[in-house]
C-alpha cells in the first residue's frame, strides 16, 4: 500500500541548553520513518540516532502519549500541536506529512512560559492560576450518588466540554498576545457551570483574572487562535462566560463583616 | 472597580465599549451622506441641520473625541503589554485550520491608519475651505461643493479606498469580536455572528464608497 511507504522528513528544531543560554536551530533527518508512528515516536528514533552519535538528544514534554495528560506539545511549522485539529502531538501521526517535507519545531513562546530546555517549557505560571481559584472549598469525600445533584444537562454539557482542558498551553504558545484567556475561562466556566462550583464562582473569576494577569500573560484580542490551536477544541464561548462572570463578580463583590460569626 | 479597569479582561470591555459608539457613529455618518448621491441642497440641508443643533453637536462631538481617546490609548496599553508577552515570533507562521484572519491579527495596523484618516479627513473636511450656498433661503455651508471638489481628485479617491477597506476588515473583527468581549457569545450564536459583523462592515464601506466614486465616475 502506497501509504504505508516510509518518508524522509528533515526537522529543523530548536536547541536551547537552558532557560538563560542562547538558543538556536539545529537540523536533523528522520529516515524511513513509518507513517503509523506517532510524531513523539519519530522523535524517539531520531533521538536515537542523535545518541549513538555521543550527542545530547532533543528534550520535549510527554507523559501519557495518549492525548489525555496535557505534558506534550511544541510548534510544528507554526501550528501548535502540528497541522491536525484537535490533537495532541502525542497523537498525531506521520501519515499527516509527506515524504520530503521540512519541519519546524520551535517551543511554545511566551514570557509566561519560560524555555526550560530545547521544545520543553515551563507551564508552572497555569498552576498558580488552578492554585489561585480553579477548585472548589467544600470537602466533597467519597463519590456522592449521582442524581442527588440534579444538573440540567445543557449545563452539564458546558461543564464536561469546558473539563475537557489538559491544560497543555497551545492557547498560550498559538496566541499572538501569549494570552492564556481560553485555559482560565474554561477553568472558570467548567466550575460556574456546576452547583457545587457556583458557591464560589465570583470570588473565583477575581482571583483567577487577577493571577492570570500577574503572570504575564496578554490580553485576548479574539483572533480565535487559541481555539483552533486546542486539542481538546475549547470554544472562545468560554472567554465570553469568563468575562462576564469577571464583570459580574466585580460589580458585585462582597466583603466578610465583623459579626458574621465564625463560618 | 479600579482592579477591573486595570484588568486584561476589563480593558475589553473598555475597547468593545468605546469601539460600538463609533461602530455606530460610521453607521450613521455612512447614511446621512448617502444624501449626496440624490441631492446636494438636501445633502447641505442635512448638514447644516446638524451644526445648527449646538447642544446635540456639543454632545455628539465630546462622545466621539473621549472614545476615540480612549479607544486608541487602550489599545497602545494593551498592544505594549501583549507583546512584551509573546518574547518571540516564530520562525514559521501558521497556515491551514490552525490559521486566523489577516484582519484579526492586524487591528492595530489598520486602526493606526485609520486614525490618521479621521485626522486628516477633519482636516479636509470639517476644517476645510468655507463655500457657501442658500437653501430655500437659508444661507448655509457647501459641503457638497467641497466635496466635489475633493472627490475629482484621484490621490484623494484612492486615500479613501484604501482607508475604507481598512475600516472594513477593522469592523468585521470588531463588531464580532465585541459580542465576545461583552461576554454575549453563545454557542449557537457563533456562526451567524461572523456573518452578522461581515455584512454590517460591506453595508459601512460599501456606503462610504459609493460617495467617493460616485462623485469620481459620475458626478463629473
């Protein structure tokens, strides 16, 4: 089958030995790699080779190589995740690519995301936002009976399509303005949109709005960049509930008085 | 409140809020002066109607000048903070699904031209050469004339067609991208609102040109 032909890729990736060194690209030849592997696979191989020669081999992110962990991810020809929409690098595959072709693998850029090594960055700036609000208070204890919740199923949708961020920072990396609006709208949508989340939801979208914007961040200027780039396809419906909460939180926000008792 | 204005997400609304009383505004001024291509007494009348209303000028002219003001001063904050967070471009651009519009990416491009425009275009106009003329016995201002004037040049035509597409790629992303902003967007509203802001931008521009080139193609 004329598809199942192996390709020879020559990859143009970017080598940063660390966060303060000065980086730069380094070209290398993916031979006879099959189109069933995965991009990390072919990666792997090229490490491979790239070791036997007494060299460093490239560093990137991985952990579950399912598509479900959110660690992998670097730019391939601009394009975050690679050329394929919702999917992780992890799960794209070489059969997306064509014999001959010259790729550019370049780390996710933004001042928020520091280069750790090679294609591999540092995401802790999304944890301090999860840490700021992205959680509820109550201690929930084991797994209550599911229909003693009611939730009207729109909203469960919403919630569940809004859960569905890894977190993996292709909004960031695919943004123009390095805005990590989409993540932190999907946090605070995902939360709003659940009775268990909702108790808490103004106080959440100050804080989470006020540490996205500590850490550097840019502002959305709704290119639809973010949502495009997704693996996980997380619709810009969410930064419209984020701002809105956020208007709402801050128009209403209350304060805790002397004599409201000990809580 | 402050922490509001001062936020990322505040200062969207700062923008979507100032950009709708000018999205408006073009609105507006584009039928009014649509005048110009049936009559030029009731395109006169027209315009001295509005300066003779002293109060409602005051009005209309303070809005305009505060939200362009502020308009443009956000988003020179916003585009300075936006791009001391993205450290580096990449090598490549992105092509294919994972693309965004040319107009989406530019807005500060095409709002610094058109800036310029609404400069020069006051010039040119508000604080332009005097005529006058009498309609049914009122002696007012020629603006028509000025404008025929204007419009028979071909520098002056193309100016206004360049600045004019400009205007509409900047309000194709802007009348949508308010609706986001305003936090308005839902999932089954998103389709029809790129559609919706499309065509409120052919309607502006497609307006404004016909007045240009109207007085270039035919009028003469």
């Amino acid at each position: 089958m004329d598809n199942k032909k192996p390709i020879n890729l020559t990859l143009k990736v970017w080598r940063q030995q660390n966060t303060n060194s000065d980086g730069k690209f380094v070209e290398y030849d993916a031979k006879t790699v099959s189109p069933d592997a995965s991009f990390l696979e072919m990666l792997d191989a090229v490490n491979e080779e790239i070791i036997k020669k007494g060299d460093e081999p490239i560093s990137f992110d991985h952990d579950c190589r399912e598509g479900i962990c959110g660690s992998c991810g670097f730019m391939i020809n601009g394009n975050a995740h690679g050329p394929q929409k919702g999917t992780t690098i992890c799960q794209l595959h070489m059969r997306n690519f064509k014999d001959g072709e010259k790729l550019v693998l370049e780390p996710w850029s933004a001042k928020a995301f520091p280069i750790m090594k090679d294609l591999m960055v540092d995401r802790t700036a999304f944890d301090r936002i999860i840490s700021s609000g992205g959680f509820i208070s109550t201690n929930t204890g084991s797994a209550a009976e599911a229909n003693s919740t009611p939730i009207p199923k729109p909203d469960a949708d919403e919630a569940f399509l809004s859960a569905a961020c890894i977190g993996c920072g292709a909004c960031v990396a695919s943004c123009k303005n390095a805005s990590a609006a989409l993540f932190t709208s999907a946090k605070i949508s995902h939360l709003a949109h659940l009775p268990q989340g909702a108790v808490e939801k103004d106080k959440r979208a100050l804080d989470m709005v006020a540490q996205m914007d500590a850490e550097g961040f840019g502002a959305c200027t709704s290119t639809g960049a973010c949502s495009a780039a997704c693996p996980k396809e997380i619709s810009l419906i969410n930064i419209a509930k984020m701002n809105r909460e956020y208007l709402r939180a801050s128009i209403t926000k209350k304060q805790e008085m002397a004599g409201g008792g000990e809580g | 409140m402050l922490d509001f204005l001062k936020s990322t997400v505040g200062r969207k609304y700062i923008m979507g809020l100032t950009g709708l009383v000018w999205m408006g505004f073009v609105l507006a001024h584009m039928a009014g002066n649509m005048l110009i291509l049936f009559s030029t007494d009731a395109f006169n009348a027209y315009g001295h109607a509005i300066v003779s209303n002293k109060p409602l000028l005051f009005v209309a002219e303070t809005v305009l000048l505060l939200t362009l003001i502020v308009h443009v001063t956000t988003a020179i904050s916003l585009t300075i903070e936006n791009r001391a967070a993205k450290k580096s471009r990449y090598a490549v651009q992105p092509t294919g699904v994972k693309s965004t519009s040319w107009a989406s990416r530019n807005m500060g491009f095409q709002g610094s031209l058109i800036l310029c425009f609404i400069i020069l275009h006051l010039i040119t106009f508000k604080y332009g050469a005097h005529y006058e003329t009498t309609v049914n016995g009122v002696v007012m201002r020629d603006l028509a004339k000025l404008m025929f004037e204007v419009f028979t040049q071909p520098g002056y035509v193309i100016w206004y067609v360049v600045c004019l597409i400009l205007l509409m790629f900047h309000l194709s992303h802007g009348v949508h991208s308010v609706f986001q902003s305003f936090g308005f967007l839902e999932r089954k509203m998103q389709a029809g609102l790129k559609t919706f802001a499309w065509i409120y931008a052919l309607i502006v521009v497609g307006g404004f040109l016909s007045q240009p080139l109207y007085v270039f193609f035919i009028h003469q």
